[in-house]
C-alpha cells in the first residue's frame, strides 16, 4: 500500500506496481492518466455517505479481487452505521452553499445532501474532467442545480443573492461577505475540509459539526441587530 502524492522516488515505482488505485481526489488527472498507461486499474469516486461508501469498498474489492462474501459484508456494515445517523436527517429544512479550491467540494456536498440539506449551489476552483463526472452527475440528480467549476468570486456572490443559505461553507472573502450579511460562514479549506471524510465515521463527524454551526443563526442575527440595525 502507497499513497500519492509522496516523500520519495520509491512511492513513485511502488505506485507503478499497484494492481488497483483508488484516485480519491479528482485533481491529479495526469497521475490518473499516467498510472492507467501502465496498467494500473483505476477506481475513482470516494467513499462518501451511503450510497459512496459502499459502492467505492465493493469497486475496491473486484479491482482487487477480493473475496466477494467478506466485500460485502464489509460495504453492508458501513451502510448499516451510516443509515442509522442518517435516519434522523440531521440538516433537513437547510440551505447550504458549499464552495472551495481544494476540488474536494463536491465529496462534501454529497454529505450535506445525504444529511438533509438543500445544496442548491456548488462551486470549486478545479477543472471538470472524467475524475469529477460521477460526483456532478450525483448531486444534479439530488436537487444540486449549479455545480461551477473554474469558479470566481462573482459566481459565488451572485449565487448568495439568488438563494437564500442558511449556511455559507466556502473560501475567506466569501465567509466574510456572507458574515457581513448575518449569514453563518465558515471557511472550507481550514475548518471543515481538515476534518475526517470518508466512510461512516468521517460523515457522521463532518454532519455534527454542520449541525452545530447551523445553531449559530441567532448570534449572527444578534450581531447585525447591535452593529448594523442598531
């Protein structure tokens, strides 16, 4: 097992001896596409939420051609811990607007929309691609009805004034717009996208803290009241 990107020239040829890959971020196209060359079997996507989870560990099974039986008894018991956070639909009735630079953005939507919420925008400062396909075609089929790529800030601004959030998840200059705004904000990169991801521990750690932040409405709604209304 290697990871990439690496330290050393030898996780480089350990990589080119791989038999699968599993590309979990969509920005390295070009070691995709050079590990594809030689052979190496490609999974993309990443195991996100439900129906992400599960589907990713049972690519990763056949691309290694794992013994089927224990596959998917393990897809099954991720599906089973991340069903029973989600039944109580943590973020349901909320608006959230997701935008980044990590290229990450839409793994983390997918969350937000298996946890409730209404993603209606997505933006991310990455190139659309092969990599990035299953995820877009995801979320346009759960309510998602812009996924940006190549975003500026203009997008994102015209997005907040087109529909109203109830959070703001994006770059610095775009919390603070929507802060100025009495929107709760928090910036992607340095706050949420640090936190666990993948599989059901990572969604359920990555869904509380939204949930939190989404509590802290009122105080915004106090802070515009005493330095703007007052």
């Amino acid at each position: 097992l290697t990871t990439l990107p690496g330290r050393h020239i030898d996780e480089l040829k350990l990589a080119g001896q791989a038999a699968a890959v599993a590309a979990l971020h969509p920005f390295y196209r070009e070691t995709v596409g050079v590990l594809r060359e030689r052979g190496v079997g490609v999974v993309s996507g990443a195991p996100i939420g439900v129906e992400g989870s599960a589907a990713w560990i049972r690519a990763i099974g056949a691309a290694l051609d794992l013994d089927e039986d224990l596959v998917e008894q393990v897809a099954s018991a991720e599906e089973a811990a991340a069903c029973g956070f989600l039944a109580m639909q943590p973020l349901k009735g909320t608006t959230i607007m997701l935008s980044g630079y990590e290229g990450n953005e839409m793994l983390y939507a997918r969350l937000l929309i298996e946890g409730g919420a209404h993603v209606p925008y997505v933006s991310t400062s990455i190139g659309q691609s092969m990599l990035t396909a299953a995820d877009e075609a995801w979320l346009k089929a759960h309510g998602c009805e812009a996924v940006v790529y190549r975003k500026a800030i203009e997008d994102d601004k015209a997005a907040m004034a087109h529909w109203k959030f109830d959070l703001v998840i994006g770059t610095t200059t775009l919390a603070a717009h929507a802060k100025e705004l009495g929107i709760p904000a928090v910036y992607f990169t340095n706050v949420l996208s640090v936190r666990p991801l993948f599989l059901a521990g990572g969604m359920i750690a990555s869904l509380s803290f939204i949930r939190e932040l989404l509590g802290r409405k009122p105080l915004y709604e106090r802070m515009v009241d005493f330095f703007v209304r007052a």
